[in-house]
C-alpha cells in the first residue's frame, strides 16, 4: 500500500477496573480510567489510563490494562495479544 | 458546465446507535433497500468510527468538529460552551455563511449537554422540532404476552394503536419532507439536519417489519462469549437493557450475564427490523427531495452517532472501544461528484417498498482508509465549498472556530474510475 496508513481513534471512560452499576456511564466526577484507542487498517490497539476528572489529566504511568487486536488474524477482536508485546513504539506511537 | 459545489444544500441524516448493518455494507440479511440505494450514487467510506460510542458526547464532538478532550464532554452532564469552549457548531458554521438551518429529531443530544435548546439558536435558524410521540418511547405500549402493557426490550407494535396512532421517526420525516418542500418555496439555501431515533433501544417498530427477518434465519452473534483475555475494565455490563421489564424477568447475573440464547436472537431480530423500519422512512425522505427537484443540488451525509454491540463479545449496548460499539456508516451523496447530475425529471431517489422488493444490493468496496466522525465538519464545509476551518493548535479552547478532523474529501476521488466507465451511458441517456 503506497498510501500513508489512516488512523482513528476513540476513547471511552470508567469509573473503575472492574464492572459497576455506573460503568457503561459515569458521570465525570467519577471517571477514573480513560481508554484510548488507535485502530488502523491492522490493529486496534487501547491502553487504559489513570484518569483524574478535576483537572482532565491522564497520569501516562497508570496504566490499568491494555488491548491489541490484529484485524488479519482476528477481525472480530477477540483475543486480545496484548501480554504479547513490548509496547514502548506503539504508546509513543499513540501519544 | 456546473461545479458541484456551486449553490448546494445539505441534508444531513443522522442515525441513533446504527452499526454498519445495512446491504451496501455487505450485511446479506438485512433489507435496507432506500439506503442502500442512496450509497449506490454516493461515496461509501468502509471504514468509519465515532470518537466515543455514547451519544450526547459523540454527537457534540461532530457537530463542533473537537475531540471529547477538547469538548470535555464524556458524559451527558455539560454545556460545552461554558464547561470547555464557545465552539462553532457545523450548523452554526453553515447558518453564518447564509443557510438556513434546521434540526429535525434528535441532532444533538437532548438536556443540558445542549442547553435544553438543541444550541438554538447558535446552531439553528428556527426552533428544532421533536416529534410529540417522543415522550411515550419510554412508557409501558409494548404489548405483552398477558395481554397486558410494558415498558420492554423488544417492542413490535400496531402503529394505529399506540399513543397519537404515530411513531417518532415516522412525525420526524413528515416535518422534514414539510420543510424540504418550504425550502423549495423559498428558494434559499439551507441546511436541514434529520436525526432519526431508532434502532436505539427500545426497539419499538411497526410490527409489519419483523415479516422480512423469518425466525429461522436469525442467528447468534458469531463470538457471544466475554473474550477470556478482555480487561475488566473494557467490559461495559449493559445495564440500560438490563432496566427493560421483558430483560428484567429473565434474571440476569450482573455483570457478564449471559442473556438467554433464545432472547439474543429476539433482541437481533428487533434490532434488524428497526432498521428496516428506519430505512423506510430514510425512503420516504429521500423521495420527497426527488419531488421537491432538490435532488441535483443537495448533498446528502448519512451516518450514526455510533454503533452497537449485538451480542459480540457477551456485550448488548454502545459504552466501549469495540469496533461493533464505534463503526458507523458514512456516506455523502454530491451531485456531479459522486454521480453525474441527474438528468431533468429522473428521479434518484424513488421510494423502495422493503416488503416487496427483492435485495441484491452490490455492497460498495472503497474508500477503505479510516475516517473519523470528527472529519464531518471540515468535510461538509469543503463539499459546500465554504472556506475550511483550520486546524485547530494542540490547546484550543480559546478558539471558537478550528477543526480537530482534516476534510476526507481527498478519498473522494478512488471512485473516480467507476464513474468513467459509466460515462458512455450517461452520454446515451
């Protein structure tokens, strides 16, 4: 492909690690973990940051979990590589 | 001799929590006939996301063009234009350059995330118009098995017997084929946004539309199960079904379920005749530009604030980075763009009965770059041949008109080729 890979990205917020009655939609005050998500004609590739709602800051050394889903092998993103990887090119690649 | 832009209105038709599930995405069951009839003379973008898959906070970062960071909008609890920035909405933009512009249905999320005002009168010309059938969506007109009124899931109902004997959706394209055809009349420009409310839950449709998705070829999701390595923290629990009486009664463990197989599928088939449902009114719609003779100076978007999980993933509901959860369609109709101005007195959009026709629709294949909802503004303003807002710096909250989303008019042009080879019948007709 000569053409410049094309990127979107998303994010969605939570208010803990773990499922909660307010998970699908925390209000702002209790937003604790921002994922956010870079998907390309290859990958999806999420990382779930520490977030504080006060100030609208990520803490980048939070990280809660991660997701990588390669679209050739697992178009369906159901199995998640992330474990699989060093990541320092992809975080910096997303930030 | 004409220039596409020269001149053009917008219909702008947007979709509550509509996936990619349609015929000219190469869905084989669903029968969504009128848009994919539309797609056949537009650009189909394969790939296109929503910046959060929830509404009120996708829906304002569209419509101002800024990412949630810069709307600062992730729930549905603040006015941006005191909470973030006073950012210029696409509408606000087309009504400073001499459109009229209106809002049909839901375009912005309702409540405090737009003022309780639909941003008028930023946004609009006139007072947007929401259907007065919207405030029983929610209340008890499903008809239950004991005979008796709920407030369900899965809501297939007679039309002629529920509150005001109408639907919202079905009001909602009166009003726009009413304003289409005073637009006429005026002979001004305008800028008509229609915002459609199903297939978001509760999927309450005309029960004639379960009779195109047969019992027998509803399935499952292909991958109902939470995947095992899936972070906690990415599962959302679906609770908003969860609060239905006909889900309620089933007595589902919180937070991973499952939901019973047998509802899945009723869930799936609902899902799918809502669409079909929304489909014929995107007909009716459609139609009426025909009739109006707005067809050759209209371009015409059709998309989703976001998608939905049918299943995938143990998941029923938006709230997550999931693909399913954020894919939207993405189409622009340009006359003498995407297809050759129409010719006097053809129509292009003839209203296609779903219950009578047979689908064979040729699912379209590119553009299959990643495109971004955030792209709509810059988008629109190039194809209207206003001047493109620039991009916005890496802080923007003191600039009321900047983009976060560069124009995706640059793949327009990988669907040149087809149109060439058409010429030659275009030049018979």
């Amino acid at each position: 492909n000569d053409r410049e890979p094309t990127i979107a990205f998303s994010q969605y917020p939570r208010p803990a690690d773990t499922p909660q009655l307010n998970s699908d939609k925390p209000d702002l005050k209790d937003i604790r973990v921002m994922g956010y998500s870079m998907r390309t004609d290859d990958y999806r590739y999420t990382l779930w940051f520490g977030f504080n709602p006060d100030n609208f800051t990520l803490n980048l050394d939070d990280i809660h979990a991660g997701e990588v889903y390669f679209v050739e092998d697992d178009p369906g993103e159901d199995h998640n590589v992330y474990e699989n990887f060093t990541h320092d090119k992809l975080t910096k690649k997303l930030f | 001799d004409r220039e596409p832009q020269d001149g053009m209105n917008v219909l702008f038709i947007v979709v509550d929590d509509l996936r990619s599930a349609l015929g000219c995405y190469g869905d084989a069951l669903v029968k969504s006939p009128n848009i994919d009839q539309l797609a056949s003379q537009s650009v189909v973008f394969q790939n296109a996301y929503a910046q959060q898959a929830v509404c009120a906070p996708s829906r304002v970062s569209f419509l101002t063009g800024r990412r949630p960071d810069t709307t600062r909008l992730y729930d549905f609890n603040s006015y941006w234009r005191v909470h973030a920035g006073n950012y210029s909405t696409l509408p606000q933009y087309f009504k400073e350059n001499g459109y009229v512009t209106m809002s049909v249905g839901k375009v912005f999320h309702p409540g405090i995330s737009s003022n309780h005002n639909d941003d008028y009168p930023y946004s609009w010309s006139i007072p947007p118009f929401h259907p007065s059938s919207e405030k029983y969506e929610n209340t008890k007109t499903c008809r239950g098995k004991d005979g008796k009124l709920h407030a369900n899931l899965v809501c297939p109902v007679d039309v002629s017997k529920v509150p005001e004997g109408t639907l919202p959706d079905i009001q909602s394209t009166e009003e726009g084929i009413r304003l289409l055809n005073l637009m006429k009349a005026k002979e001004k420009k305008f800028f008509l946004a229609v915002g459609y409310h199903k297939p978001h839950i509760p999927l309450r449709f005309p029960q004639e539309f379960l009779k195109l998705y047969p019992w027998e070829n509803i399935t499952l999701a292909p991958d109902p199960q939470v995947p095992k390595k899936l972070p906690s923290v990415a599962y959302n629990p679906w609770m908003d079904i969860r609060e239905r009486e006909d889900v309620k009664a089933l007595n589902i463990s919180f937070p991973y379920g499952p939901v019973p197989k047998h509802f899945q599928r009723r869930i799936r088939q609902s899902y799918f005749a809502s669409i079909s449902y929304l489909d014929a009114q995107v007909g009716r719609l459609l139609s009426a530009l025909d009739d109006a003779g707005l067809s050759d100076n209209t371009i015409v978007v059709f998309t989703a604030d976001h998608g939905w999980s049918l299943g995938e993933h143990g998941e029923w509901a938006k709230y997550s980075n999931f693909g399913v959860a954020l894919r939207v369609p993405l189409m622009f109709y340009v006359p003498g763009l995407t297809t050759f101005f129409p010719y006097l007195g053809q129509r292009l959009f003839p209203y296609i009965d779903p219950f009578s026709h047979v689908s064979s629709p040729a699912p379209q294949e590119k553009p299959q770059e990643m495109v971004e909802l955030v792209s709509l503004f810059s988008t629109l303003s190039e194809l209207a041949g206003l001047r493109v807002p620039q991009t916005c710096p890496e802080t923007s909250f003191h600039i009321a008109l900047c983009t976060e989303g560069e124009s995706i008019v640059q793949y327009f042009d990988t669907t040149k080729e087809e149109e060439d080879d058409d010429e030659d019948d275009y030049v018979d007709k």
